[in-house]
C-alpha cells in the first residue's frame, strides 16, 4: 500500500477512519453525534448539549483493535477495544445519544467501566474527587498501566486527607497539588514529587532538590509536613 499524506504505516489516512465510520452507521441506520473534523487520523464525535464524547483510534502497530473512549465533561467514564466496526459505531451511537454507562454496555459488549464510573454517574462527584478517581484508575488502563511507580505514587497521596481535598496534577507523571479546580496551573501548593528520579522518588521545590526516598510513602510524607497550616479543600 503506498502512504499519502497524513497516513500512517497501518494504513490509516486522515479521515478514513471518520468515512469508515460513518458508512458502517448509515448501514445499521445509526446516528453517531456530531463528528469533529479536527481528528485527523482519529474519529471523534460530540454531543453539545450534553458535553458527551467519542473518540476512536484505529489499529496500529502494537494494537490490532480500534480503542474507544467515552468521556463526560471531560473526564473519560469508560473506553473498550473491539475488532468490530459495527459494535464501535453502536457504542458511539448510545453515548452520545444519551445511553448511560450499563445501557451502553448492553448495545456494545466491549465496553469497560470501573464502579467509580457507575457510581459518578449515579450521584456525581465533585471536581476534585472525580479528578483523583480518574487519575487512580489510569493503572486499568493502557498505555499508563505500564507506570506503576507514578500509580503508587499517587495512591499514597490519596491516602492523606489534605492531600484528598487538593487538586491533584500531573506533568510528565511528576505530581504536584493546587488549591484551584478551574486555574490549577497559578495555585501550586508545595512540593512536587518526581516517580523517577534517579531511581527513587525525587522531592522537589521550585527546580531544587529537597530530597529522594525509596517510597512514594516516605515522599508524601515531606510534601504534607511542608505544607501550610490550615490549608482549605480546592475551589
């Protein structure tokens, strides 16, 4: 196969996989949301009013499946791997159509949930709840289920309750916490803690090395002795 602009070695061009999409939904008499043109090599669809979304990457290399992903507001509730066409466009269908977590399952088998997910859906949680339970089950899910040490890491974070109460944030799996939901990025309180540095856990403060444990514990443990008294939930 010769490879035109925008295609990748698997063969997928961009928009392809949108046209592939679209043909095997008007076969099955599908409606899939409004799809953003934006993708490029992926197919993505929202639905506006409801801040539902889609987004479908085609096989590659390493994974001969399409994966999907179902978001909400943002945060991703569920997502599957399927060799099927046909389920991928009646799992985009059902959610952005309105489907719930279960009722998508049940038109799509392919799709995974965790409870945290069913139990959102039910009574939703707050901003920085529902950030920290996305964070934490990233280890169920590839590609980041080959990070373990940025995992721990955070698990011994939610472990402390004013850490619980702070607005976890990553860069380059490296944590660090802010008292602000909405501008995380201009309230950063404290330490940041690197899940590999050197090896070991590295403390940091503004660049400088305060110190390096052997467990993410030990790390937490400097972040919260060094943090302001009377240190309030994120808002």
């Amino acid at each position: 196969m010769n490879f035109g602009a925008g295609q990748g070695e698997d063969g997928w061009g961009d928009g392809d996989l949108r046209a592939a999409l679209g043909g095997t939904a008007g076969e099955l008499g599908l409606a899939l949301g409004e799809s953003d043109e934006k993708g490029g090599r992926l197919a993505a669809y929202v639905d506006a009013g409801s801040r539902r979304r889609v987004t479908v990457y085609p096989p590659g290399e390493r994974r001969r499946t399409f994966q999907v992903n179902l978001q909400d507001t943002g945060t991703r509730l569920a997502c599957g791997w399927t060799t099927e066409l046909a389920e991928v466009a009646r799992a985009t269908a059902a959610w952005t159509g309105g489907a719930g977590l279960e009722e998508t399952r049940a038109r799509a088998s392919f799709v995974q949930f965790r409870p945290w997910a069913l139990a959102h859906e039910q009574e939703p949680f707050g901003a920085v709840e529902l950030t920290w339970r996305a964070k934490l089950d990233r280890i169920h899910m590839p590609p980041y289920d080959r990070h373990p040490r940025a995992h721990a890491l955070l698990a011994a974070a939610y472990a402390q309750p004013v850490l619980r109460r702070l607005m976890p944030v990553n860069s380059h799996f490296n944590l660090w916490f802010s008292t602000s939901v909405e501008e995380f990025w201009k309230a950063r309180v404290g330490y940041v803690i690197c899940p590999d540095d050197e090896g070991l856990y590295g403390v940091r403060n503004r660049g400088e090395l305060i110190a390096r444990t052997g467990t993410p514990e030990e790390a937490v443990a400097l972040l919260v002795a060094a943090l302001p008294e009377g240190l309030g939930p994120a808002g």
